[in-house]
C-alpha cells in the first residue's frame, strides 16, 4: 500500500508537506525569519520527506476500530493505533500521540537522538498484575467515550495479524505499598487500625492496587456528552490547539483522537473484584489534582487533606467485611485552568481582599470560566471498573455528584469534609463552593455572609 500523497487543506490549496511546499514562494514574513537560503532549503527538505497529515483517498487503509463492537473480544474492536511510524501512516486509525502530555517529552528523545522512533518495545511480564473484568459499557459505544476500554490488552502480541504497527498500551494496571506520614499518624492514634492486609504495620504501610489511564477519545461519543456535532468538536479542537491536528479536519473517517491532556490513577484499597459487585460497599474519592496542596500541602485549599480523608475512609470502608475503597485521581490541575491561571487568581483574590463572595469572580476574570474540569466524562473510568453503587461518596463536588448519578451509578451517602481537617486559609473555598450549590450537612451562608469569610492577606 502506498503512502497517501494527496495533502491538501480544507479549501484546496497546497500545505506545507506537500510535494510542491519546496517551490512555494516563500512570504517575506518567512523569508525574514530565516538566515539564509540555506536554510530555507533544509526546512524545505524536511518539510517535503514529511507528510503532515493525509485525506481520505483510495491510498489509506486504516485499521477497523469497533467503539460499538457489543463483544467482550478485544480483538472484534481492534486496536488504537496512531502512531504514523512503520506502517502507522496508511493503517492509523486514532488522531493525536500515545501517553497524552508526555508525547512531547517522545518527540524531544527522538529528536535528539536518543530514541529510534521504530523501537519495538519489549512488554514481556508487564501485563496487568490483577483483572479487570469485561462489562457491558466497554462496548456499548456510549458508556465509555473517553479511555480506550480495552487499553490494557493494547500489545502487538494481542494484534500480529495487522502487522508492522505501533500498538501501544494506555492502561496499565499494578500494585504498590503507600507509605504516608498522615496514615501513619492515624495509626499510632487509633484512627486506623493494623489488619496486615490493607494496613500492613505500625509504620501505616497501606497495599494498594493502581490503574493508570490515559486519555482515548471517541470523538462521536465526546460531542454526544457535550451536545455538540462531532463537526463542532473537531473543528473547535483543531482551531483551539492551533492546527495541531490536521486529521481532525480532514480524516473525517477517523473517530478516535488521543489529545495531549493528562490522564488519572486509580487507587484501590482492598479487593479489586469488589468494584463491580453492587453487594459490596464502596467508599470513593474522586481527586483532580492540586499540586500546590496534595504534595507541597499549601494552606489555600482543602484539596490535600480532602484526599487524605478519602484515603482514611476508604481504607475504612475496604477492612470492613464487605468493604472496598477507592481514590481516582485525575491530572486536572488548577480546575484543569493549569498552575499559571490558578496562580494568578491567587494573586489577584489577596490583592483584592479574599473574600468568599467573589472566590468565582476573581476566576472568572481571569479565565472566562470558573470551572473547565468538565466532569461529565469522569464517570468513564467508575463505568469501566463496573462500578454500580457508591456506598459513600466523599465529595461534596454537585458537579462530581451529578455526572455520576447520571451516569445511572447510584450513591447512598455523601459526605464532606470534616471541619476540623478544614486550612484556616481555605474557609473561603469551603464556604463559596457551598454557596455554589455544594454539598454540606451544615449551613449554606447568605451572600451577605459570604462577605464576611476572609483568607489570609499574606502580610
Ligand atoms: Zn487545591
């Protein structure tokens, strides 16, 4: 099968990439940015052995991939490949790079040098250490739209019949032993007890089993979520990441786009098999990260000692008889604003006077939003799992609670965090989340109250 030749833009005209790019005139923007014609000669070089992106034509014979394939055989779906490596570039049926974010640090290794970008990787005994069971969503085409279901089987020994191509895992699913001074301060209190089991000794040494997933989006299935057209989200996702991703525009073909956001870490205490099983009690926290807080425990939000309550009742829930706990923490920082925007917001909440009533505002000036964490596709990853009722929820997030409920996952009881694992600095938080509509079993402050809540002033 022959490469795709054809590059062409939306409107016809010729791109950088294509056959012809080395004999454009160059505008004299570009002709000032480059030193000499030399230059100009290389990028051309480089340019025409490179094909940015391909149409749909009679060249490319992409792998069938299945998102509604209603059979448990991984193989009747068939694998996400992207990667325009080997035969990636006719038989590629997926948008974007493998390991989300990461890919960049890819591009940086093979770039330098210090990678063969046709490196075949060895994934001897790296298969899942405990089993995920297959349930009806992975394949129903709608349950789950944005993590590949069957991510963890994605090895080339799963597919040879396809042949030289990338075929790369996004789930991989391990174990560990978490070693937390908080968990072990419960211990020596008497907050937690030693079972040998889950809590291995004294020192709070807590067994784990962990999933990591990264993000596989099924483009028709996202824009259903978002009530958009598919035509919407591809072309707001192309605009937006400024061109990066051509195939989104012109291979309308191809339904499944691996953006380069972060992905999320299950945690599990306890037995696995226990998520799927309704007669079990499961505990959840559902995290989005705060750096600033859940490592360097910065004193402006509860987010840390949120999580460490999670894990607490969590770890609780999994030592009872029919007990198992979970945390889920997704790579969301800053509300999924990033560090730079949550920073400045800071900065701009003391600068003002931090008060409770305007802790959205001050967002929103920044950002245009309050909230970008779009909570709508967490649920994937419980309906994965086969999660079907949430013993205790510990989060008193409306949003978490409202795309779970819809997601058709009942939970029995929410609960908040207690008072007095609450930073004197993050009273404002607390007080204008719950005003906003979160979830409390104590008062909700009138507007005029909410005044009154303030954070420190730095001085
Ligand atoms: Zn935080």
């Amino acid at each position: 099968m022959a490469p795709p030749s054809t590059i062409v833009s939306s409107n016809n005209t010729l791109l950088p990439g294509s056959d012809s790019f080395s004999n454009r005139k160059y505008s004299p923007t570009l002709k000032s940015a480059v030193s000499s014609e030399n230059e100009i000669s290389q990028l051309s070089e480089l340019l025409s052995s490179t094909k940015l992106f391909t149409t749909m034509d009679d060249n490319v014979d992409p792998i069938a991939l299945n998102w509604k394939s209603e059979s448990s055989d991984y193989k009747k779906r068939g694998p996400v490949v992207c990667n325009f490596y080997k035969n990636g570039e006719c038989k590629h049926n997926a948008v974007g790079a493998h390991s989300g974010c990461y890919s960049v640090y890819h591009a940086l290794a093979v770039a330098s040098k210090q990678l063969d970008p046709n490196f075949t990787p060895n994934f001897a005994n790296s298969e899942p250490q405990f089993s995920v069971p297959y349930n009806k969503s992975w394949t129903d085409g709608e349950s789950i739209v944005s993590i590949d279901p069957f991510g963890h089987l994605a090895i080339p020994e799963n597919y040879e019949e396809y042949g030289d191509v990338d075929i790369r895992p996004s789930i991989a699913i391990t174990k560990a032993v978490l070693q937390l001074p908080d968990i072990e301060q419960m211990v020596a209190r008497g907050d937690l007890k030693v079972d040998g089991k889950i809590v291995l000794n004294e020192q709070g040494d807590v067994a784990i089993s962990k999933i990591a997933v990264d993000p596989v989006w099924y483009l028709p299935g996202i824009a259903k979520r978002f009530e958009i057209t598919e035509e919407e989200l591809r072309l707001s996702l192309f605009k937006d990441t400024n061109n990066m991703y051509p195939e989104l525009i012109t291979r309308p073909d191809i339904k499944t786009f691996l953006p380069p956001i972060g992905g999320s870490t299950v945690y599990i205490f306890g037995d696995p098999d226990y998520l799927s099983d309704p007669t079990k009690d499961l505990a959840l926290r559902v995290h989005d990260s705060c750096t600033g807080s859940d490592v360097f425990a910065s004193n402006i939000c509860t987010c840390r000692p949120y999580l460490i309550f999670g894990m607490q009742e969590a770890i609780k829930q999994a030592q009872q008889p029919n007990g198992v706990g979970m945390c889920v923490y997704f790579q969301k920082e800053g509300r999924a604003l990033g560090e730079i925007t949550k920073y400045l917001v800071y900065n701009a909440r003391k600068k003002y006077g931090d008060t409770a009533d305007k802790y959205f505002y001050r967002t929103e000036c920044i950002a245009g939003v309050r909230d970008m964490r779009f909570q709508n596709l967490m649920p994937d990853i419980l309906k994965w799992l086969g999660v079907q009722r949430i013993n205790k929820m510990l989060s008193m997030s409306n949003m978490k609670f409202d795309a779970i409920v819809e997601a058709g996952i009942k939970i029995e009881e929410r609960i908040p965090i207690p008072d007095y694992m609450v930073p004197g600095d993050s009273n404002v938080e607390i007080d204008a989340k719950v005003h906003s509509g979160y979830f409390t079993t104590g008062n909700v402050k009138t507007e005029e109250e909410l005044k009154k809540t303030t954070g420190n002033d730095w001085k």
